[in-house]
C-alpha cells in the first residue's frame, strides 16, 4: 500500500498544483509539508483532514488504506 507521501506526491502531480499551494490550504508551513511527503513526520489527526479536504479524498485513501479515493 501507498505511503501518505506517495500520496501526496501522486495527487500533487496527478493535479499539476503547487507545493506552496497545499501547504497553505493546510494551515502548513512549505517545509512542514515536505517533512510530511518525504516521511520524515506523521501529521496530526487535522492536518490529515485538512488534506483530505483539499483533495477531495477520503483520508483511508489518503494514508493509503484504500486504493478507493472516494469519499462515502
């Protein structure tokens, strides 16, 4: 199964958006974004959701639990 930071990385790609762009939609700071795509930290329970939110996935989806993004 995908890390959270492959998905991030896909879903970044996949939408052709901008690192600087999620990290604020997230509440984050550019470097605490990449800390998260590359493993180094485990966001918390509301940053998971605000990442969901901005992708419009599901957050199995997005910690990759589920290849299903939908959200239910």
């Amino acid at each position: 199964m995908p890390t959270l930071g492959e998905r991030l990385t896909f879903l970044q790609a996949e939408r052709q958006l901008l690192k600087k762009d999620i990290a604020a939609a997230a509440g984050l700071s550019l470097m605490g974004y990449y800390r998260y795509e590359r493993g180094e930290r485990q966001p918390p329970a509301d940053v998971l959701i605000a990442l969901a939110d901005y992708f419009d996935v599901s957050l199995d989806y997005l910690v990759g639990r589920s290849d299903d993004p939908t959200r239910r």
